[in-house]
C-alpha cells in the first residue's frame, strides 16, 4: 500500500497524562511521517487548546510554520465519555457509547480511519476494538502480543492477556499470526516459533500444550519446539506462544525485574564508599540496559486477529512510546498485515473449535 493516506485514530483521552503525551506524540509522529494523518479523539476544548500550546512552543523553540505545514493533517473528533481504568471493560463501552475508546473504533468501522492507538483501560479497548472492528475471517481469537528484549533481539509474545483459557487451536493461530508480524513488521527471515512450556521434551507440559505441540510441528511455520521461561531472554525464539493467563503474569513479572534491579544495586551500595564510586561509573551502562528495557520503542501492544488495526499503549506512555505506537500502526496498515494473517490461515485451512 503506497501513495495512501493513513488516519490513524488516538485516544486523546486515554493514559495517565492526557490529552498532552497523546498530542505531543502525534505531533512528532505528523513530523516523521509524511503520509498520515492523525484524528484526535476526546474533549473538543482540551485537546484543541493543547495541540495549540504545543504548536506554539515549537514555533517558540525555533520550528516555525509547524503550525501551517502540519495542522491540515490532525484534527480533533469530540467525545465527552472517559472510560476510566477502574472501569468494568464490557459495562462501560455499552453504556459509554460517546467515549473517546468507543468513538475511535467507530471511526475505523465506518471507513473514517485506518487504525486505533488508546493508553487508556486495556480491557476496555480490547474489548471496543472487538465489538466494532470484529474478528478477522479465519480467526478464533484475537490476542494482545508484547515484546520482550533479548540478547538477540525482541521476542512476540502472545498471548498476555486476551484469552485466559485457550484450546490448541488457538495457540497454533497465534503462532501464525505473530510470526507474519514478527516478518513483516519487525523484518524477521523465517521467525522462530516456540511453545512456551515447563520443559524441552515435547511430552512436557498439559493437554492443552502437548496437542498444541502437535499443531505447531505440523503447522509448516518455523517451529522450534517447547521454550521454558529461561529461554526468552536469551533469544532462543522470535515468537514464543502461551495462554492469556500464563502470558500477562510473564508480562508483569517482567516489567518489574528492572526496578527491582535498581533498587537492590542503591541497596547494596548506599553504605559503601567504593561501591558508589563504582555505580557512578557504570551509571551509563545502566541508562542502556534501562533504555533496551523500556516499552518505548515496541510501539505499543498490538491486538491481533481484529478486522483493523488496533495498538494497545501502557498507561504510563510518554510522547516517544505513542509516536512508536503510530509508526507500528502505520506499518501494520502499509504491509497489509491482516491479509497476510487471512490469506495464510485460509491457506492451512485450519480454524480451531470453540
């Protein structure tokens, strides 16, 4: 797909600091991307008035004619809902149908944009995404896929948290689907697929990932077999493939190591003269090992297996981590993605039993 504008829809209301790193990072995201255009979508008056500070403090910082050369390309939708992150997910997209996650997937049912970035309630836009995009033909069921940093390079893990009880079936399509992702959007030759399980022998494990075993070999994708938790840092896979349950609780352990980390080097040093002589000095390397840790740069959580594009953000996202999410969904749209995955699972002629 080229020559095409891409809209792409943001939550401006969504996340722990709206709508400001919602518009700081499409307004650097207009600037990077020449062929986008960017739909807003949340209080009229807030978001307007930011887009409008933050053009001024550019202009002020020496960029000038941002304003002219980049405001055709971002306008602003009205919502007057906020689903909030307490919120029941299900209770609050149907009675908050004016909310800026619900209106956003709107826009991407009627054909008004290509794809849809929230930070806001993971549920909520899981479930949005669902109700107004729909499942993509073939698949069972969609799944949110992370990446996780290696000695090699970023591991799809999937699923982490959609579906907390899967068949088989399932996860032999998320392997199909994250490794059409992993080839296409990160430039992954022939991505390696792993079960993630309690052991490497193929008889290890549950019914459920001793069938799945079965699949996946059969499956012509690249299949290397079981992968045990130790596994994932060390790179031995590009896709590593679980259940929603057993893949949020990977996710959330690992976005704790690195502070726990942290605190244990202040612990261990704060008393000791020398010790704290030799932290400053690898206070750098720390700042890159912290960098190749952040969540930034992934570009946000995809939801695979929906008839759209839809880019799932931590709540805590900063202006980079939103650009990077616009740069993935524009990636995703540009490949054509879903096709891909469509075109593939109808190939294998394969949809598992619900």
């Amino acid at each position: 797909m080229t020559g095409t504008i891409i809209r792409i829809a943001v939550d401006a209301m969504g996340g722990d600091r709206y709508p400001d790193v919602l518009v700081e990072g499409s307004v650097a995201a207009l600037e990077r991307f020449r062929d986008i255009e960017i739909v807003l979508v949340g209080d009229e008056t807030k978001v307007g008035d930011y887009i409008a500070r933050t053009f001024n403090e550019r202009a002020s910082s020496g960029k000038k004619g941002l304003k002219e050369s980049l405001g055709p390309r971002i306008r602003v939708v009205h919502a007057h809902e906020v689903i909030e992150m307490s919120e029941s997910p299900g209770r609050a997209i149907r009675s908050k149908k004016d909310s800026s996650i619900v209106v956003c997937n709107k826009l991407c049912r009627s054909g008004e944009a290509d794809a849809v970035i929230s930070a806001g309630n993971t549920g909520a836009a899981m479930a949005s995404s669902l109700l107004y995009m729909g499942r993509l033909e073939g698949v069972s069921r969609p799944a949110i896929m992370a990446l996780f940093p290696s000695e090699k390079n970023y591991v799809c893990i999937l699923d982490v948290g959609a579906n907390t009880d899967c068949k088989p079936g399932n996860l032999y399509q998320f392997g199909v689907m994250a490794s059409i992702y992993a080839q296409y959007i990160l430039g992954y030759s022939q991505p390696r697929v792993g079960l993630l399980n309690i052991g490497e022998e193929r008889s290890k494990g549950n019914e459920l990932t001793c069938e799945a075993f079965e699949m996946l070999e059969k499956s012509g994708l690249n299949f290397v077999g079981n992968i045990e938790g130790r596994d994932i840092f060390k790179g031995m896979a590009d896709v590593v493939v679980c259940d929603g349950f057993v893949g949020n609780v990977l996710l959330k352990f690992g976005e704790s190591i690195f502070s726990f980390i942290t605190h244990t080097i202040k612990k261990k040093t704060a008393k000791n003269l020398s010790r704290v002589t030799g932290a400053l000095l690898m206070k750098p390397v720390f700042k890159e090992i912290k960098k190749e840790m952040s969540p930034e740069d992934y570009g946000g959580a995809p939801l695979l297996g929906v008839d759209g594009v839809s880019i799932i953000c931590h709540g805590n996202s900063s202006p980079v981590a939103i650009m990077n999410a616009i740069r993935v969904a524009r990636a995703f749209v540009i490949e054509d993605v879903n096709t891909l995955i469509k075109n593939e699972l109808s190939r294998k002629n394969f949809i598992p039993n619900e």
